[in-house]
C-alpha cells in the first residue's frame, strides 16, 4: 500500500530558493512530503510565484497576524488540513510563543550558520568579519529564543580567504537547497 504523504507549510518572506528545492524533491514519486500551505509575510515574496506555479495554496499574512486572535485562525486552518510539519524557509518573522504552542516540535528552520554561532541577522558578513574558517547552515526546531531550539542537523562550508559575501553566501545556499529536503524527508519518515 502507498502511504500517503505528509502534508508541509512553508512559510517564506522572499525569493524561496528553499521553497523551490523542498517542492522539487517533494515531485518525486518516491518522496514521503507534499508541499500542500505557503504562507508569506510579504505580499510581493518572490518565492509566492514559485508556489503558485507549483499549484500550491498560498496566503499573506498581514499586520494583523500579531493578534492572537488571527495566529489562532491560521493555526486551525493548518491543523484542519492536517500539516504535519511548518518549515520556515527565509521566513524573516518571529512567530509568537502562542502560535508556536499549537504545534509542539513540529515547526523547523533553516538559518544560514553553523549555530549556535551568528543567530540573527547578517550571519555572512559576521562570519567572514571574525575571520572564521568555517561557516554554513543549521536546521533546527523552533523554540521560543531566536535560533536556539534544538539543533537538527548543519552542513559546514569553508570560507576562504579571498571570500565575498555574496560568494559565501552563493555556496552556502546551495548546502541549504539540499540540506533542506532530505532533513525533512527524514523528519517526516521518524
Ligand atoms: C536563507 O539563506 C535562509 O537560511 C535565511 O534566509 C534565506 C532565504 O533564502 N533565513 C534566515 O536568515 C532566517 N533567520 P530563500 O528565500 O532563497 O530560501
């Protein structure tokens, strides 16, 4: 008998590399996830159109998703679908401790370096200031403290010493479109 796949939201505020990878893996056949909610903060998130064209159900959430009220319709509306995991996916939100209740070690990120060095922003810029060999991406669930829920698994990259930022950034990415699908993959099959 075929198992049905589990059903993903991935919540995005931009360009969706991460998106994209997630729903090209989840094509396949043999794949154990299907992208079914994409939900942005941005109205404009380039990352809506790679969803859209994928046939995925897509919402934007406003300013009024601070009020509990609204966190708990679209929680509801996750849990009537049945999501069985939230990836934020360059999802440049913190999501409220109330929201994060409604779903208990079931919401994952990816953040682009080795935590739990460089939480927050400009993670590139900080590596390569502070001389580091090494830099890369965690994904990691997501708690109540910015980047710091339990660690899933991280992939390192190397900096070297003629690195750009956009470089490094460049190489890094590309560790994180393909760390992201088979993590989830194996979350999803645990
Ligand atoms: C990625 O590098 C991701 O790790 C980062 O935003 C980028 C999104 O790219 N996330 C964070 O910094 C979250 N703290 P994408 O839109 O192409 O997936």
């Amino acid at each position: 008998m075929i198992k049905e796949k589990a059903k993903i939201a991935v919540f995005i505020s931009g360009r969706g590399t991460n998106l994209k990878a997630l729903i090209l893996r989840s094509n396949k056949k043999t794949c154990n996830y299907k992208i079914a909610y994409v939900i942005s903060n941005k109205r404009n998130a380039a990352g809506l159109k790679i969803a859209k064209k994928n046939q995925i159900i897509t919402k934007v959430i406003s300013q009024s998703f601070l009020k509990k009220i609204e966190q708990k319709k679209l929680a509801k509306i996750l849990i009537n679908k049945n999501i069985k995991f939230i990836c934020l996916a360059g999802f440049m939100k913190i999501l409220s401790p109330y929201f994060l209740n409604f779903f208990k070690n079931r919401i994952i990120n990816i953040h682009p370096s080795l935590l739990p060095k460089y939480k927050g922003l400009n993670t590139h810029k900080r590596a390569i200031e502070a001389k580091e060999k090494f830099s890369g991406c965690t994904i990691h669930y997501v708690s109540k403290k910015l980047d710091s829920g339990k660690i899933i698994a991280k992939k390192k990259v190397k900096i070297f010493k003629k690195d750009t930022l956009k470089k490094l950034e460049k190489r890094v990415l590309k560790e994180e479109n393909k760390l992201y699908p088979l993590v989830l993959e194996k979350l999803v099959r645990s």
